[in-house]
C-alpha cells in the first residue's frame, strides 16, 4: 500500500496510491506499507528508490540517503510492537518503506 503526501497550493493532501506522473514532482513523502513487488516496480521505475537490504544500516546512492531501523509502534490492542523501517531520504522526497502489513507506524501522524 502506498498513500502519497502532496503539496498542492501551498495545502498537504494524502492521496492513496500514486498520482498521476505528471504530479510527481508534488509529492513530498511516500509512505509505503507491505509493498507489492508491482509498487516497488512503481517506485524503481518512476523514482529510482531501490530499497532493497543492502550492507549495514546507511547506505547511499547517487540520489538517495538509505537508513534502516527498528521502529516500536502501538498495535490496535494498544500493545507494542516492533518493525523495520526504510527512511528513503532525497533531496525533494522522502519515502518510508516498511515490509510487515501490521506495522504501520506512521499512520497518526499522516492524519
């Protein structure tokens, strides 16, 4: 699942999926959620995000700064849970890229 953060007018929308290509250079942060391989396709081809597990914890390419951590969150029981997050860092997106489907730990703060 991908929700797109967009600035249009100066106003922050979340658009689910992705906008039309044309509004890509719009968006301010991906927040993606147990991807499909059709998504990372998606962001490969259209925003050179390659977020698959390389070496260490911080790694760099020629437009992305990479960072992988362990982020707790609260599950809908209130309980804590763990997951790993991708901090995708560029110099006009950020995305977040989390592989488990239960572990959504940046859903308040995109309301």
């Amino acid at each position: 699942m991908i929700r797109s953060v967009i600035k249009i007018a100066e106003q922050l929308s979340i658009v689910p999926g992705l906008p039309q290509v044309e509004h890509d250079h719009k968006i301010l942060w991906l927040d993606v959620n147990a991807p499909t391989e059709d998504e990372m396709m998606h962001l490969r081809e259209r925003f050179a995000i390659d977020a698959k597990p390389q070496g260490g914890s911080v790694v760099e390419d020629a437009r992305y700064l990479y960072m992988r951590a362990r982020l707790i969150a609260l599950d809908s029981k209130g309980m804590p849970i763990f997951g790993s997050v991708t901090f995708v860092l560029g110099d006009h997106l950020v995305a977040t890229i989390c592989e488990q489907p239960d572990f959504q730990p940046f859903t308040i703060a995109l309301q």
